[in-house]
C-alpha cells in the first residue's frame, strides 16, 4: 500500500559509518546505511556491477565504496559515479522519534518475483 511505512527499528542499530543487512521475503536484501553526516539511505545489497554486498563496503560522504571492485556507489541516487555506469535501486526512508521506516510498497515491490510472500523480516 503506498504511503505505508515499515519499522525496522532503532537508529542506534546501526553505527555511524556502516550498514546493516534486511532480509526480505521472496525478495532481494536491502542494506540500510548510516552516514557520518548522520543521515540514513536505503540501496538494494547489491552492487550494479557484479552484485557486490554493498552493505560491507565503505562508507565516506554519502557514497559507499562497493568492497569487491572498488565501485564508488552514490547513497543517495544509487548511481555509479565516476566513469562507471549503472545503477541499483533506492528505498524511501525516514527516521522518525530515533526509529528507521522503508516504504513498503517499495521494500516488497521490487523484488525477484510478483508472486512470492512479500513480508519483510526485520
Ligand atoms: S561488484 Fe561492486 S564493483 Fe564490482
């Protein structure tokens, strides 16, 4: 349902500078990210390139450095930067009250298959 909020929990979950892991039911992981500037971001685990676990790569500024070739990966747009090309996608996210929300519709309407359990595990 649009406009419908999912709760995965505290911001002090997850630490400045690193990511998080969220599975999701019949559908691709989602990292949550936690910037040194204090902000949060919500990307596909999965490098445009060759699929890298983006949540284990580094984070500087609002980019994260995809940990297998060195990809640098916008936070905010999902966009390769730089001479690379591609893109993964982007979660809506908001904190609110020191908790973290991903947009439902967009947490399971983008996964592998339309037809698979569509409940995200926190
Ligand atoms: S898989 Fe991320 S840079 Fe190659």
């Amino acid at each position: 349902m649009i406009g419908d909020w999912l709760d995965i929990g505290p911001i002090s979950q997850i630490e400045a500078g690193t990511a998080r892991t969220l599975p999701v039911e019949g559908g691709e992981e989602i990292a949550v990210f936690h910037t040194m500037r204090n902000e949060f971001f919500a990307l596909r685990n999965k490098c445009p390139h060759k699929q890298g676990p983006l949540s284990q790569g580094i984070v500087h500024g609002d980019v994260v450095t995809c940990p297998l070739h060195n990809w640098n990966i916008s936070l905010r747009s999902g966009k390769a930067l730089g001479d690379d090309e591609g893109c993964v996608p982007t979660i809506p996210l908001k904190v609110d009250a020191g908790r973290i929300y991903l947009l439902r519709s967009a947490v399971i309407g983008t996964g592998e298959t339309d037809t698979a359990q569509t409940r995200a595990a926190a």
